[in-house]
C-alpha cells in the first residue's frame, strides 16, 4: 500500500457495482501514477491515459465493474481531495473517497469512506464542497469465505484450543472498544475546549449509548455478577479436579500397564536361563559318555 523509501501518499481507483437499497460494493482496485508538490498541494497531478488504459483492460475481463470512486493512503482529508474528487467525477459522478491506513496503530477497520456534499453557509457566503462520511465495512463474498474456509482448515495450529482462541478474541474486542471510548473522550474535550463546533446528532448518538448502559451499582445488578462469576469459577474449578484424576488415573494405568511387561520381560528371560542351562547340562553328559 505505501511506498517503500517514500512518505508520499498512494492513490488510485475504486471499482465496483452499486446493488440494492443503495449499497455500493467495491470489489477491485488498481492504483494510478499520482505526484503532488509538498510545499504546494493546489499543484499535483493524475495520470489520466493509464487510468483509462488500465479501466479499459478491466472491463475486458469484468464489465460489470465500473469506477465507483477512487482511494489514497492518508491517513487523513489532504485539502487537495476535492479537487482531486472533482476530476473523478468525470469518470463516475457520485464518486466515493476511501481513506486507506496502511499502517494502522489500533484495532479497527483501516478504511474510513466519504462523499462530497454542498455545504451551505450561515452567512450567506457561496456554497462550498467538503466530504461527509459515510459508514463502511469489509465483507468477503460467499465463494471467498468458503476459499478462506478451507485455507484456515489447512494451516489451522493444532496447539491452539478454542478457550485460548475466545479470550483472544475477547482481549482485541476489548482493545478496539478502548480505542472507540478514547476518540469519544478526545471528541468531547475538543467540544468543550472550542475547538469543535457542536454536533447536535453525535450528541444525541452519546446519550443513548450512557441511557443504555447498566448501572452497575444496582444490588441486584451486583448479585447477578456476584452468581455468573461463582458459576463460572466452579466449572473452572470442577475441570482442573477431573483434569487431575484423568491424569492420575492415567498415570496409574502406565504404571501397571509397564511392571506388567516387566514381569513378562523377566518370566521370558527366566525360561531362557533355564533352556540355556538345559542345553549345557545335555553337552556335558554327552562329553561323559
């Protein structure tokens, strides 16, 4: 995604088919040749004969696959991406600006999407262009998810159970949702500071996640957690017994299991001693006669 040796951003062109209830679905990409000037970013430049090379090779072998916006590799908003947006728009003209972090620092998706929408000023000042996000995911196709079925089936670790598994899991959900509660944290102290301006919906979003969460000093709330947890240590404590007997019981049964085939070993040997010393006892008498 980024370039090796070079700090500047990578973009190029997001293909994809809009579907039902105004889902769009990107499903490929292919990067174009794109220079900026880093002192000056109103000066930059797109190829556009390999975009419409590259598009035209793509619709050879899909074409139902057109351009539906285009990507860089931010992080964040550069203030060219509305210029930039404007020329893609040439192309398709409700064009999508996805923000790709190739090197991601917490556990989220590393793709943020946007459109760019008319903002109407207060003031009466002309209408300007700016983006507005847009919630997105990372899906995989039924056919995709079976191939990655079968490839986790192949390389799947044996060592790792599924208890070790779960708490993974658990400990990046965990991690991802700290992260969440952090941006909320900044957010409001830029709110409070001045450095944001209110947004009335974001608010509102907030007040219901606080009305929704438990209140943990309800009594019965506490003895609820209290029994789960009693529940939850007595299975943990019942397993590590019968492990312990399983592996006694086990250890018994090896045990017998060899002083029985100690006792085999030593009844052969003796039958041999006594075959051996039989055979010396008739070479003897045989020398006698």
């Amino acid at each position: 995604m980024g370039k090796i040796g070079n700090q500047k951003r990578v973009v190029g062109v997001l293909l994809g088919a809009w579907r039902s209830k105004g889902v769009l679905d990107v499903s490929n990409s292919f990067a174009v040749p794109f220079d900026e000037d880093d002192n000056d970013k109103s000066v930059w430049f797109l190829d556009h004969d390999y975009l419409e090379n590259m598009y035209g090779m793509f619709k050879k072998v899909n074409a139902r696959e057109k351009i539906v916006g285009w990507y860089h590799t931010g992080p964040k908003l550069h203030r060219n991406d509305v210029a930039i947006n404007e020329l893609i728009r040439r192309y398709c003209a409700s064009s999508v600006l996805v923000i790709i972090d190739a090197k991601p620092q917490h556990l989220k998706i590393p793709t943020e999407a946007y459109i760019a929408v008319e903002e109407v000023h207060d003031d009466g000042t002309p209408t300007s262009k700016t983006f507005e996000h847009v919630p997105s995911e990372i899906g995989a196709e039924e056919a995709e998810e079976v191939g990655v079925e079968h490839l986790l089936r192949d390389i799947k670790d044996t060592t790792i159970g599924t208890l070790s598994q779960r708490i993974t899991n658990q400990l990046q959900g965990l991690k991802g949702f700290n992260s969440q509660i952090q941006n909320i944290h900044n957010y409001l102290d830029e709110v409070t500071s001045g450095k944001l301006p209110v947004n009335h919906q974001i608010i509102y979003n907030l007040q219901d996640i606080f009305n929704l969460l438990p209140d943990v000093g309800m009594p019965e709330f506490i003895r609820s957690l209290s029994i789960k947890t009693n529940d939850q240590m007595l299975a943990i404590y019942l397993a590590a017994m019968i492990r312990s007997v399983i592996a006694l019981h086990n250890l018994i049964n090896n045990k017998i299991t060899n002083r029985d085939a100690e006792k085999k070993e030593g009844k052969k040997d003796e039958k041999k001693e006594k075959k051996d010393e039989a055979k010396v006892d008739d070479k003897e008498k045989e020398k006698l006669k």
